[in-house]
C-alpha cells in the first residue's frame, strides 16, 4: 500500500530524526582517569575508568580489574559516569538492576510521580523504577551498520533479537546477540539489521513495516502498522497507539516503545544471511 511513498517519507524522516541531531549534539571527549560505564564482550556495562587513550581508541580498567579496548567512533562503547541533567519519556538509558554493579540497557518508559519517577522498561523486559541520578544516558548511533550500534537482527527463523554490531566492512555487519549468538548479515538488506532507535507517533503511518513485541519475549516479530489510533496529541511517545498484525497473524496494539521501523529496501535483491 503506497509503500514506495511511505518509503520517500521515511528517508525524510530518518534524515530529520538522525541526521540534524549529530550537527546539534554536543560531543565528550574522554580523559584518562575519567569514571565511565563501559561495555564488556557479554554486551553488559560495569563500571571502570579511562586508563589511556589515543590512535584512536580508548583503554579502559574496570573496577573488578579485567580490560578491554574499545574505539572512539564506537560512541556506545564507553559512556561517561555522569548524572543526565533532564530525563525525558523514551531516553535510552542504562541503569543498574537493584543496587548490582552491571548495568542493563532499557528505555525510559513511563514517567510517574514519586520519589523515583523514570519507569525504565530494561531489554529483558524487567521493569524497576530510578531516581535521575541513577540513570545514564545510552548513546544512540546514527545507522545500523555501524560498529556499536544497538541493533535488532535478524536471525536465521525470520525472528528479531537484540545485539551490538561488533564489527564492519563494505559489505556486511558483524552482529554478537545479547545470548552470545552470533550473525553475519549484508548490509544490501537494509531489513536484516534494524536500529533500537524508538520511532515517533507522527513518523508512522498506517502500511508502515515493523518490527513488534510480543508479551514474555525479547526477541520481536515482524508486522504491519495497519491503524494508528488518533490521540489529538503531537508526543513522539504515546501509549497503546499501533495497532500491529504480524506477519504469523497474531495482532496487538502497542505502545511508543514496542515497535521499530522496518527499513526499506533499497535493492530488489534480497540476499539471504550467511555464516
Ligand atoms: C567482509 O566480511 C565478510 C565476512 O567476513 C567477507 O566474506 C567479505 O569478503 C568481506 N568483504 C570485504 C570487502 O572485505
């Protein structure tokens, strides 16, 4: 249903949602002996600090006193301990999961009135509820190719799971799944590797290809928008407003923070994964 119009739209508004905020954003740079939250191979972040930097990588000691290496333009890879100044609804975030020294990465799903008021729903689908001063901000890169970016993709049952692109050439994308698994998949098929990257209420249209949740899972199911419910309200982030019928028939109606647009194709070919 006019999916190549949708598919125009979409370019604009991925060029809008992506590409303005990198010219706006302001940009950290990391000093030795700067506390930060950095990943590890698991895909999980534990706390540590710089110990050298320079050609373009960053060392990095964690406090439990294993190493790794990451590279600067890996933006996730490495996160300033720094408390945000403003949390918003839909801010990825990573956090701690009840006092423990790992830190999971989730979305800011709800924002409540209390003494702890940011509802992060976590990858895993445990829920907990987080002061500010709790919380850092998950850095989100620009594309699904690149090294470190938070990705869904797709494995080799048609299905979604969460994973980091841990490496990159011309051609494909290395993915390490959040379970260990790992993937390689051509960058040709822009629908094999999908950025975690919440889209807005007013960037969905009814026909829009997506990505889905299903209660109990983490992996998620590919589908269609067929109605978006009209809330009279312009927020990015609405609750129960995509109504999805996936593609193995089952439907649900989600929220701001259960589906993830499927790109367009940009070729006919659509090569297959290999390992
Ligand atoms: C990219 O990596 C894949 C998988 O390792 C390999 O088969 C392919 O030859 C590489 N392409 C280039 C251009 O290096």
């Amino acid at each position: 249903m006019h999916a190549r119009k949708l598919c125009k739209m979409t370019l604009l508004l991925l060029i809008l949602t992506f590409v303005l905020p990198v010219l706006s954003s302001p940009s950290y740079s990391l000093l030795v002996n700067d506390r930060i939250i950095a990943r590890w191979t698991n895909n999980l972040y534990y706390p540590g600090k710089v110990s050298a930097t320079g050609n373009g990588l960053i060392h990095v000691l964690f406090d439990d006193g294993d190493r790794i290496t990451h590279t600067v333009r890996d933006i996730s890879a490495v996160i300033p301990d720094q408390q945000p100044s403003h949390v918003k609804l839909g801010q990825h975030v990573v956090a701690t999961w009840k006092g423990g020294h790992k830190y999971y990465i989730g979305y800011v799903s709800q924002i409540v009135s209390g003494s702890r008021p940011f509802k992060v729903t976590f990858d895993d689908n445990d829920e907990d509820y987080y002061q500010a001063h709790q919380l850092r901000k998950f850095p989100d890169h620009q594309t699904a190719h690149e090294v470190g970016a938070r990705v869904f993709a797709r494995w080799t049952n048609g299905l979604y799971y969460r994973g980091f692109v841990a490496r990159a050439n011309s051609s494909t994308v290395f993915i390490r799944y959040d379970d260990g698994d790992t993937i390689i998949l051509h960058k040709i098929d822009r629908t094999a590797v999908i950025l975690d990257k919440l889209p807005c209420y007013s960037h969905i249209k009814p026909g829009q290809r997506v990505i889905g949740f299903w209660p109990g899972r983490t992996r998620y199911y590919p589908g269609v928008v067929t109605y978006k419910r009209p809330t009279g309200l312009a927020n990015c982030y609405q609750k129960a407003v995509y109504y999805v019928v996936f593609d193995d028939g089952d439907r649900r109606m989600q929220d701001f923070n259960q589906i993830r647009i499927i790109p367009c194709m940009t070729t006919e070919t659509n090569t297959n994964e290999s390992v």
